[in-house]
C-alpha cells in the first residue's frame, strides 16, 4: 500500500476486521481453557526508527469478530510504515513443554507495510566513518538540525550513525526486526534523538506552539513532537518547559525518558 500524497501533519488512521475464535486458538497452541489472550497491534517507521504500540484488545470467549481501528500521529512516522497484528498471551500461563507462558508470547502474527511519502523517511539517515569526520571517533551518532525553522524537515534534519559502531549499526540494519539487544539500543537512540530535537525548539526563542511555519518544515515537525510528547507541560506555552530545561537539565532529560518509556518492556 502506498500513500503518496500523506504529510507529517497527517494522522494515519486505519481498519482492520479480525475474526478469531479464542478457543479454537488455545486448543492450536496447547494452551489451557482459561488462557488470556488479547490482539496486540504494532507499528514501526523505517528508516526513521520510531515504533509504538497502536492497540491491546483482550479477547473474550463470546465475541469472534473484532474491528481493530489504529490511529498515530503523522509526526512519528515517514517512510515505510510497517504494522504487526499479533495475537498474544495476555497473561502468564501455566508452564508446559513447548507451549508459550510468558505474557506477550506470540501465537499468530500478521505484517503489512504501508509507504508514506515514497520512500522518504522522516529524516534522512547516513552511515558514517566518524574517525574520518571531525566527529568524536567513539561516538554511535549524531543528530545534526539546521537553525531555519521554516526550512522542510527533511533538509534540515539528518541522523549520522557511525559506520564503525558495530552495535548501533547492526540495530539500526535490523530495524524492522530487531532482537532484545537492538531493541534496547534503538530504544536510546530514539530518546536522545527525542531530546535533543526538543532541546533545539525549546532553546530557539523564535519557536512557540502558535506560529505557523509552513507544511513539513523543521517548525512543524517540533511543534508535533512537543505535543505528542510533553502535552501534560503546556498549558503555559513553553514556559514550564523552557524553565526545566534551563534550570535542571537532568530533571528535562528524564521528563523525555519518561515520555519515550526509554527500555520499557513492549506489549
């Protein structure tokens, strides 16, 4: 599926019908009568390595027919949009030899990928040999943002990962099917990436929530990530945030820990 008239201003909003009988399933997988399950949907944006959780839906043993409906933010995706309904243990279940037990287990899974844009990410994203930059050879990457907030995003924003970091490359080249060791490494990029483009918009005096700074610019790409990150902080504008961040930089950088859920467990 592609989608190439969407924009960062666009939610994506999507339907699905889902038929499962929760019995006939537990009996498939040698579960016992009683095993919780639930429909889990998520989602992941490739290259730009933002993903979430879109839906938890339990399921109950009287209903077979479910319309799952999955809305996210414009802001968090670019590129190509891949969404996994999954069935899953919703709780834990009794131990037996070579059935699943833990909660989140998959029993069934289905992909799909939609393109946004093209093939065009949030931001572009480029492989780097830091001992050859006059970036700190050490480092796993930089995130460099021009200072035009009117510029497209696009333009102005590019991710450089260090070609010589063998842990940040290989999470970054699994993406889109990462194990537990990426998944952790992915999910601190994602954080600072996170921070830092909101350090950018909150130090910048020529940013505010109000100002219109035109379709797909650097502007209105901060503007979408302060409110789907620090909505509960602005009901003062920018106020209550530019104070954290110039008084207690500690303290805004685990406000976006929390926001993010830095190396939270995934449903």
């Amino acid at each position: 599926m592609s989608l190439p008239d969407w924009d960062y201003q666009t939610r994506l909003r999507l339907r699905r019908r889902l038929a499962i009988d929760p019995a006939v399933c537990r009996e498939a997988v040698g579960l016992g009568p009683d095993t919780a399950l639930a429909i889990s949907v998520r989602w992941n944006a490739v290259p730009s390595l933002l993903r979430g959780s879109a839906i938890w839906l339990p399921l109950r043993d009287d209903v077979h027919d479910y319309v799952i409906d999955v809305d996210i933010a414009g802001e968090r995706l670019g590129g190509v949009v891949s969404l996994e309904t999954l069935v899953v243990l919703a709780a834990p279940a009794d131990p037996r030899p070579g059935t699943a037990h833990l909660v989140g287990s998959n029993l069934w899974s289905e992909s799909t990928e939609i393109r946004l844009q093209g093939d065009a990410p949030l931001f572009p994203i480029a492989l780097v040999p830091f001992s050859e930059s006059s970036l700190p050879h050490r480092g796993a990457w930089f995130l460099e943002i021009g200072s035009d907030l009117h510029a497209t995003a696009l333009g102005a924003i590019q991710l450089l990962i260090n070609q010589e970091h063998p842990s940040i490359v290989a999470a970054v080249g699994r993406a889109g099917s990462p194990n537990d060791i990426d998944r952790a490494v992915l999910s601190m990029l994602r954080t600072d990436i996170t921070r830092t483009m909101l350090e950018r918009a909150l130090a910048d005096e020529a940013f505010g929530m109000s100002e219109d700074f035109g379709k797909d610019s650097l502007g209105t790409v901060l503007q979408g990530l302060m409110r789907f990150y620090m909505s509960s902080h602005l009901d003062d504008g920018l106020v209550e945030l530019r104070r954290i961040r110039e008084n207690d930089l500690p303290l805004f950088a685990t406000l976006v820990q929390g926001a993010t859920e830095l190396l939270a467990a995934e449903e």
